[in-house]
C-alpha cells in the first residue's frame, strides 16, 4: 500500500509495528536470533551488555501484565535502563494528547519507546511523530496488531514443530477484536504455513475475514480436523453485553476447547493462548494444563523474542554487532 | 457601480444550453447581455477571458465554516477567501456549529459574519431538530424567517422516526427543504471506515454501507407519507444510486448530491492510518465509486458538493480513529471535477451543472445560470493552467485533505459575486 515507515534505507528493522509489509527472511532473523537467547534462561547471570547506555520506556497505556514484565524483563537482560509507565491513569486523563506525552518523554533522552493502546493506529503513530533516532516497538494497538505476541507465538510453534509449510493452524475465538489474531494471521502465511483457519461465530468476525487468507468455519467440531496447531482467543466479558453472543456457557459449549474435542485434531497438535485464560469460557482447564498445552511455554519465549526484537531495532544505530 | 466585460470566453451555461465562445457583460451586479454589447454599456474592468472558460458561480450545498464555535479551525473570513478562490460564489452552511444553528439568532449572526467576511451569499441550514438531539423540532418557520435555506440534521441520526416523521411533516408544511445524510445510528456503531478488507486489515471499528442504505430506504418511505421536499446528501455507495433511481422513477419529489472527493478517493487509496483520508461517510469500494460516478452522469445524483470541513491541525493529529472527520476540500472542487471530465465520466457542461444550475434547482433559487436579469454570479478558469496543492497556494484555514502535494489541472481566475470581483489569480 505505501512505503514500509519499519525500516531503514537498508531495510533493517527500524520499529516493529505489524508483521505486515515484513518478509520471510526477516521473520526468520528474528526467529534465530531469539532461538541464541533461550539459552541465557539458564545461565546464573541472565543479562548480555547488547544495550548497556540505551534508555527504553514501556509507555503502557493499557493494563497490561504479561506483556509489560516481559518486555521489561528482556529490557533488563540486554542491560538497556528502563522505565515502565501506566498512563491509563495519568496524564491523558488530564487531558494531554498522546503527542504531548511523547514529546514530553522524548525531551528526557530515550532511545525506545514500547508502546500499547487501546486504538488501533497509536503505534503507528507514535512512530510517525518522534523523532528519527528512537525506535517504537507495538505492544499492541487496538484490534490492528500485536507483533511481538504473534512472533512469540511462532517461535513457540517451530520448536516444536520446525516445518511451517506443513502446518494446518486453527484460531479459534473473537477474532473480530482480536490484534493477536491478525498478527498471528500475516506471520503464517508470510512464513507458509499450509493453512490458517479460523473458527468462530458470525458475530466475532470482521466483515472481509477471507481478505486476509484464511478459510473460515463456524464449527469446531469440524473445523479441527487435521489441525496441528490450535490457538485459543481470550473471550472478554463485554461481548455478552453488546450482543454479540448469547451467554458464556453457550460460547463454551460451542467453541470451548474439552478433551473430546481436542481429540478430533490430529493427535500430536500443540494447544496455545496468548493469556490471560478465561478457564471455562473458552478452554476447559484439563486442556490448558494437559500435556498438549504450551501455552506457559509460550510466556517464557516472550522473553527471548522481545529481546530479539529489541535488538535488532537498535542495531540500526550501531548498538549491536 | 461597476460594470464588468468578460471577453471571449468559453462560455458554458447549462441551464441556458449555451456552449460557445461569447462575451458577457455585467452591470449593477446582474447579467445584461451575453449577445450584444448593450447600449450605453462603459466598461470599468475588462476581463480577458481567452482560452479561458465562463460559466455559473458555483453553489456548495454543504459547507462549513466553524463560526460560531470553532474559530481555532477557520474562520468566515479565512474560507471566504478559499471560496472565492475556489470559484464558489453560494454556499450553504451545515447546522453543526457551536451554538448550533437553532435559533434565529444563530442565523442571524451567520448572515452578520458574512457580511462582515465581504461574501453575502452564504445561507445557513437550519437544525431540523433542536441542538441536533433528535428529540424535538426546531422553530423551523422563524429560522425560516431568519434566512435558513433548508433544514438538515448534519451528521447527527435522527435514531427515533416518529420525530423524523413530524420533523419532515413539520418542514413540508412550510415549504421547507430537508437536507438528510442517511446514517443509522446503531449500525454505524462509532465506525470510523468502511466496512470491508482495509478495516478487516487494520482493526479499524467499521460501517457498513447498510447503515447508509437502510436509514436511505426509510427515510424515502417518509418522504412518500409526508409529502416533504427532500434533499439527501454525501451519499456513498452503490445501493444508494440505486435507490434513488429507484425513488426518482417511482414519482418521489427528491434529489441528491455526492461529496467531490468520494468521486475519486477508495478505501484502496487510503494510506494506512493516515487521519486526512478520515471522512464520514467513509471511503467505500472501487465498485461504489463507479456508482456514484454513473449515478452523477446520467443525473440520478444532480449535484456535486464540497463538503468542505476544515480543521487545526491537532484534530487530525492522533491515532485514526480518534482524529476527527472531513477533508477540507473547497480549493479541489474544481480540479477534481475537470479530472472527471478528462477521464471521461462526465461531459464539462454536467460537471458545471452539478455545480451550478443543479444545486440552484434544489434550492430554488434564482442563480446558478448566467440568465439575462440574475446576480451576475460568475466564475472564469483556466482549464489547462496547472497548480500545486501547496502552503503558498493554499487559502483555506484547514489544510486537511488528502490530496496535499498533488499537482492539478484547473485554476479559477476570476470569481464575480453578485456583479463584484471577489477572487482574482494573481
């Protein structure tokens, strides 16, 4: 659509904001370079010195848990000195824009923002209007994209299966406000994976869902088969009241994931959620903790594949290599 | 009082079917000839119009200008100047300012900051319901009284069509023009795009066209039930074309424009998350805007508007769908219509129709042709003259619209309004 604003003239990772407009072979970078990471989880002293002097701000202007400690977490390893806000509760309550929070930031000298809001385009955004020098990492916008998650996501699936081009992947849930979801959607296809399905009803898909390359089901029983990969969406609360579905014990009913059902993929599949789980609602606990479950797998992999990330968005400025 | 000789013009007066060289001479602020020099006729200004085209001032059906209320976005005397440059010598301004135009004296002090701006013939639209709120009428005879055109209800729904109903009764029964965006509230949904693969792709809240066409239908069913002189505005998609074909065929008193800019612009064109392509109704599909293009050609749809609303620059400075709505486009009217005419969709006399006589029909009014005995309203262009969208070219206040930076074929030279030159190209 237009010119790529995620990468420099050298095409090397500037900001990280969609998968989209990425290719392959950098998909596949920032998979192997997480995967030389991994290794540190283990290690007595968890840190490398790839970003000693740089300054990151996680600029949360979402509640977040999960994501905000892993990002800082990977922050702290490469030994950046950072700095996590909650702004849902500070300054643009007061009335400040989101351009004057940045600037305000950006005048104390930081090198990284990593952002998430709740408006899909924050991101992008921000990225247009600091300055050339700082990098802008989404955390997640709105419903558009949550890349790191989508990232993590696949370095937890090639660990344990390496070949993409023979995945069959079902995403199962509110796709329609789901930015994990489309992420997750472009970082398959981009790396070939057989197929992506999604699996939800009506009313929890975006209008054009086929524009994205998926083939779409109604029907979990039906639509599991064959499936390798199965990643559950959390269900938020809200979607009851606006109409979009009757009850929780009726969506769970549905399009909840039981032992029976699981047992209709293929018998080696790998079960995923990118938390927080809504146990019952949309993922009976026996398969959330049974042995197909990698979905604790997939917060440790945060670590690593955000310090990747991070990484090579600072390259650009000699900070790495 | 001046009196004004156009020389040599391509003159285009639809409404007069004249389409040929002619002179056109102007004295106390009417048109006395476009034959024959008069007798007694001394010329105070000359104008050379050579290679150049004469043809009606054109007459915007939905403008604003921010005052009251917004004056940090434009101002009566900054757009104008856009105005007169823009070869738009009428303009009718949208209720939705601050105060909204529901009293008398709102209108009133819109006709007082006309004057004031040197650019009389700007006409306010009534609210058809009071503070836009769809809950009760306007006054609409005193603000009819107070010099309001029509009465529309902006962007705001009317979400309960009982009030609909009695508003249009109301309206109809005092000869009054209603001026409807069709928009249902509930399936609109806050949306700030179309719904299809652009806002499927970018997580965008979203409308579907049937919020337009839905809220259309309705309202052409009141129309039949109360017999009210009925306008629509800014429609957007294929389905309302054919609705309104539908309508005109069945024997429904009503007509309808489209915003210049949905002639041209897609959901495809739009940049990702680039607020100047934020517009209400949104940028639909390639196949809408063939529609709306052969819905203009064969006059289903008989006007053309701006649809102007400017903006400072902090309103369009955020995330997409937290920025505000519309594209400043009076200044690209003209260009954009002539690029029409060059891709062939429409012939030069229906692109100045939809912009002139058309509109005037619409408010009957006695303008919009270069009539023997009517304010001379008369705008000269230089087809072939190309420009930039640029900060030295631009007058409006707001300088939001998509198509900033982009080079066009068409300039307005000369704008007269009520026999007196407004805009000159220097």
């Amino acid at each position: 659509m237009t010119e790529n604003i995620q990468l420099n003239s050298e095409g090397k990772l500037k900001h990280f904001l969609s998968i989209e407009g990425l290719n392959k072979t950098l998909l596949t970078e920032i998979l192997d370079i997480a995967d030389s990471f991994i290794g540190m989880n283990d290690q007595q002293i968890k840190k490398v010195p790839l970003l000693r002097g740089k300054t990151i701000v996680n600029l949360f202007f979402e509640n977040s848990t999960r994501t905000r400690t892993t990002f800082e977490l990977a922050a702290k390893r490469l030994s950046a000195d950072v700095l996590s806000m909650s702004i849902a509760t500070s300054s643009t309550s007061k009335g400040e824009s989101l351009l004057d929070t940045i600037r305000n930031l950006e005048a104390m000298f930081v090198d990284m923002f990593v952002v998430r809001h709740a408006i899909s385009g924050a991101a992008h955004f921000i990225a247009q209007h600091t300055s050339p020098h700082i990098s802008v990492i989404n955390a997640g916008d709105g419903q558009h994209a949550h890349p790191t998650q989508a990232m993590l996501d696949m370095f937890t699936i090639r660990q344990v299966k390496p070949d993409f081009s023979n995945l069959r992947v079902a995403i199962i849930g509110d796709i329609l406000h789901s930015r994990v979801a489309r992420s997750q959607i472009q970082a398959l296809n981009i790396l070939g994976a057989a197929e992506v399905r999604v699996i939800a009803p009506k009313t929890l898909l975006p209008s054009h869902v086929e524009s994205l390359e998926v083939n779409v089901s109604h029907d979990l029983t039906s639509g599991l088969k064959d499936i390798d990969v199965i990643i559950m969406l959390r269900l938020q609360k809200e979607r009851m009241t606006s109409a979009l579905l009757p009850s929780e014990s009726e969506y769970f009913k549905c399009f909840g994931l039981t032992e029976a059902k699981l047992k209709i993929a293929k018998p080696d599949a790998i079960v995923m959620h990118p938390g927080p789980i809504n146990r019952g609602v949309e993922i009976d606990s026996k398969v959330a903790d049974g042995p197909q479950s990698v979905i604790l797998k997939q917060v440790s992999n945060g670590i690593a594949i955000r310090m990747a990330i991070m990484a090579m968005a600072m390259q650009k400025q000699g900070a790495v290599g | 009082m001046s009196q004004i000789h156009i020389k040599q013009g391509h003159l285009i007066d639809p409404a007069n079917h004249i389409n040929r060289i002619a002179d056109v001479y102007i004295a106390g602020g009417k048109v006395v000839s476009v034959t024959h020099e008069p007798a007694g006729f001394k010329a105070t200004t000359v104008i050379d119009a050579t290679h150049k085209v004469i043809c009606p001032g054109f007459i915007d059906l939905s403008t604003r200008l921010r005052e009251p209320g917004q004056s940090r976005k434009a101002t009566f005397k900054s757009e104008a100047i856009a105005a007169a440059s823009a070869g738009v010598t009428t303009m009718c301004l949208q209720p939705d300012t601050n105060p909204v135009i529901d009293t008398p004296a709102v209108a009133e002090l819109i006709k007082e900051l006309a004057e004031k701006a040197h650019y009389p013939q700007i006409y306010p639209i009534a609210a058809l319901t009071r503070k836009l709120e769809g809950t009760e009428l306007s006054s609409m005879l005193s603000l009819k009284q107070a010099g309001c055109i029509a009465v529309s209800n902006a962007q705001q729904a009317v979400k309960n069509l009982l009030i609909l109903r009695r508003a249009m009764e109301y309206a109809a029964s005092h000869d009054l023009l209603v001026m409807f965006r069709p928009n249902d509230y509930w399936l609109g949904n806050n949306g700030c795009a179309h719904e299809g693969a652009v806002a499927t792709r970018y997580g965008l809240p979203s409308i579907p066209e049937e919020a337009e066409t839905i809220a259309l239908a309705q309202c052409l069913e009141l129309v039949e039930l109360t017999g009210c002189r009925m306008h629509f505005g800014q429609l957007s998609c294929k389905r309302s074309v054919i609705k309104i074909y539908q309508a005109k065929k069945y024997g429904l008193n009503i007509s309808a424009d489209v915003a210049i800019h949905q002639l041209h612009l897609t959901e495809n064109d739009m940049i990702p998350f680039d607020s100047s392509y934020h517009v209400l109704p949104p940028f639909r599909t390639e196949e809408d805007r063939e529609y709306l293009r052969q819905g203009l050609a064969t006059g289903t749809l008989n006007s053309i508007c701006s649809d102007h609303q400017p903006h400072d620059i902090d309103a369009k400075l955020g995330a997409f769908p937290e920025t505000e709505p519309g594209v400043s486009s009076l200044e690209t009217l003209l260009p954009l219509m002539l690029k029409l005419v060059e891709q062939g969709e429409i012939s030069l006399q229906q692109g100045i129709a939809a912009l002139s006589e058309n509109p005037a029909r619409v408010l009957h009014l006695n303008s919009g042709a270069l009539t023997v005995g009517y304010a001379a309203d008369v705008c000269v262009f230089d087809p072939e003259l190309t420009w930039q969208v640029n900060a030295e070219n631009w007058k409006s206040q707001g300088i939001n619209t998509p198509f900033w930076g982009q080079q066009f074929k068409g300039r307005v030279t000369h704008t007269i309004q009520a026999g007196k030159i407004i805009y000159s190209l220097e």
